[in-house]
C-alpha cells in the first residue's frame, strides 16, 4: 500500500523534506473544527454513579445529596459540556443547596471549595485528543491537489508503510517525550498508519470509565473488553463527517500525556516535530501547475537523499528493506477534467533507468505492486514485504 503527503511548494515544506520532518499537529490546528474530538457522556439518571463518585470525593452526605440530583437531572450530558459549562452547573448546585436547607455563608464557601475539587477531578481525567499527521490513500483527487497542495502547484510524496507503520529515522529517533520533571513518556519506534472513517454521528461512550475504580465501581469484566474500550475511544479519533470523504485519509497518532500521572496533558511543538525514515519514501508527484524552478529543487533535495540512502545501504549487515523511486507528474487531463498521473523516471539502486526500457518495465511494475528488496549481509533478493 502506498500512501500519500500533499505538501505546498514553499520553503518549509522543502525544509520539511529536507530533514524528513512529520509534525503532529493538535486539534486545534486542524482545518476541520469538530475534527479529533472524542464523545464522552454522562448518563446516570438515578444519581448513583454521581452519589458514590462524589462520596468519595467530598464525603459530605449533605452536599452529595443535592449536588447528584442535579446531575441527574441533567443526564445525559457529554464530559465537554460538562466542563465548558461548568459555572453554569456550579451556580445551580448552590441554588438548589440554598433553596433546600439551611444555608449560612461558611456552608457557601465551603460547597465552593467542594466544586472547584471537583472541576479539579474533572481536567485531571478530562479525555485527550492527541496529535495527528494526515495522509491520503489517493493521489488523484482534484479537491486534494487544490486544497493541500497550494492549487496543484505542490508536490505530493509517496510513502510505502512496512508491517502497517512508518518509522522514525534511526539516526534521530526520539524513544521518549519528556512531560514533566523526573516524568516521560516512551515513543514507538514506528507510527501505525491508521483509516480515518467517514460518519456524521460518533458512538457516545460512558464518561465514568475514564475514573478511577473506587470512584464508580466501574471495571472491565475481562481483557477483550478492556481492549474493546480502548479500540473504541481511538476510533472516535479518527471518525470524521462524510463530507471530508472525498479526502480518503490514512492518518499517525500520538498519544497526549495522561494529566493525573505526570500532571501535564500537552507536548510542545517542537516536541511534536518527528523524523521518519526517508527509505519509506518511494516516489514524489509533482503537482500540475508546480513551477519548474520549484520542480528543480525538490528534485536536488531528493537526489542527494537518494545517494546518502544508497551509501547507508551499502555499509549495513542486517537485513533492510530497499524500495525504488518513481518519479511521476500530475496532469490535469482537458476532456474527462480529472487529474492524471504520469510516470517519470524510475531510480533503481541508485541508478536511473531508462523509461520505456524492459528492465525499466519490470521494474516499474514491481514498484506499483508496492515491491522492493530484501538486503541482507550484502546479498539481496525480491520477496513480498509486509
């Protein structure tokens, strides 16, 4: 499977190439505004949940009681609302305490300090979004040329996923995110390439589950579905409305940090910025419209890669996996008014073949099979890759 990175022909995507940069990107710097959020519900009508969640929080009985009413009431209410009305919710609780028993004014300060507590608990389990880098599965979108790829006078690459995952260069691999102080979070050597599915509803999911067991009473029954739990919520990630459809997105995650173990929720940009290993890119589309200067650059850019590529192979013992490069041009075909792609060059092991030769042939269907070799002590052979 081939997968693929429209880029602008500006200089920072040059310099992203350049240095094989992904950066992975927040929610909130993502063009879609509803994009990367997941949907999790509050829907305890009888107050229980709220009684023993609250008990163990305040434990105040009094408090307890008028304060899960009201949230009772309220259900269902999703963890987002809850927390972005919060002041709304607060000012209700104490009318309701007020209308209801005897109220002096240490009482009120004291069922403020019990609130804050829990608005506390609340952005310390306050479900994460994460950080994404987007791929597409198709390189012949008209919408997609014009929307990510500067009007069809970008570029777009190519990339091959081994075992489903692009992996971090070896050379500059971060194998962990520092996120407080004496706290980091490990990083996976490869990044899983995951679909993005297109639906205009996402399946809400039980907000108490994100507590602490004592909290709720809440555990998994078994392992399948613990693990069912976790497919869920990752797959509200990578739910978007039907009208980005024609995007056909692959997309990496990164986790955030878990606030309630390190007391941070967030990476920097900079800590964001990965670099992936240019061997998994084989091949390059230069948009319809791409100036030729700019076509000269990345084609510098990518030739002197190429060549260090080759030098590195050469020098290693352990198995590796080699794949071609192909060049290729969009075109935006004037009778059907779709984009057409065309085959350039082909660069094997170095060398670049000779278009409309038989070797040239083999090799290039070889490469849209998604092909490549095997290296291994100095001695190669073809064979499927994962």
């Amino acid at each position: 499977m081939h997968i693929y990175r429209y880029r602008s022909s500006g200089l920072l995507s040059q310099k992203e190439l350049l240095y094989d940069e992904m950066y992975f990107a927040s929610k909130e710097e993502l063009n879609d505004p509803i994009e990367m959020q997941s949907k999790f519900e509050f829907s305890d009508v009888s107050g229980v949940v709220w009684s023993r969640l609250l008990n163990e929080l305040w434990n105040n009985a009094e408090y307890v009681k008028y304060a899960s009413l009201y949230f009772s009431s309220k259900s269902p209410v999703t963890y987002s609302e809850l927390l972005s009305d919060f002041e709304s919710h607060r000012a209700s609780i104490i009318r309701l305490a007020m209308e209801s028993m005897q109220f002096q004014v240490s009482d009120f300060d004291h069922m403020e300090s019990l609130l804050d507590k829990l608005y506390s608990f609340l952005t310390l389990y306050e479900p994460a979004s994460g950080y994404s880098v987007s791929f597409s599965k198709s390189n012949n979108e008209m919408l997609m040329w014009s929307h990510y790829s500067g009007s069809h006078s970008g570029y777009c690459l190519i990339f091959r996923p081994i075992n489903g995952e692009l992996n971090q260069c070896a050379e500059r691999v971060k194998d962990r995110l520092s996120v407080s102080a004496g706290c980091f979070s490990s990083m996976p050597r490869g990044f899983k390439v995951e679909d993005v599915r297109y639906h205009n509803e996402i399946k809400e999911m039980d907000g108490f589950n994100l507590f602490p067991v004592p909290y709720t009473g809440y555990s998994f029954d078994n392992e399948v579905d613990r693990l069912k739990y976790h497919t869920d919520a990752s797959s509200q990630l990578l739910t978007k409305n039907e009208c980005w459809g024609y995007e056909s997105e692959s997309r990496l995650l990164l986790p955030q940090p878990k606030k309630w173990v390190s007391g941070e929720s967030s990476y920097t940009p900079y800590q964001r910025i990965f670099h992936y290993d240019f061997r998994q890119v084989v091949g390059v589309i230069f948009g319809a419209r791409m100036a030729k200067n700019d076509r000269v650059n990345i084609k510098e850019i990518i030739e002197s890669k190429l060549a260090a590529r080759i030098s590195s192979i050469s020098a290693k013992q352990e198995k590796d996996y080699v794949f071609d490069f192909l060049y290729q041009e969009a075109e935006i075909c004037s009778s059907s008014r779709q984009v057409k792609i065309n085959d350039l060059e082909l660069v094997s092991m170095g060398r670049m073949l000779e278009s409309g030769s038989d070797y040239y042939n083999k090799q290039l269907e070889k490469w849209k099979k998604h092909q490549g070799m095997v290296m291994e002590s100095g001695r190669y052979s073809y064979e499927d890759i994962p």
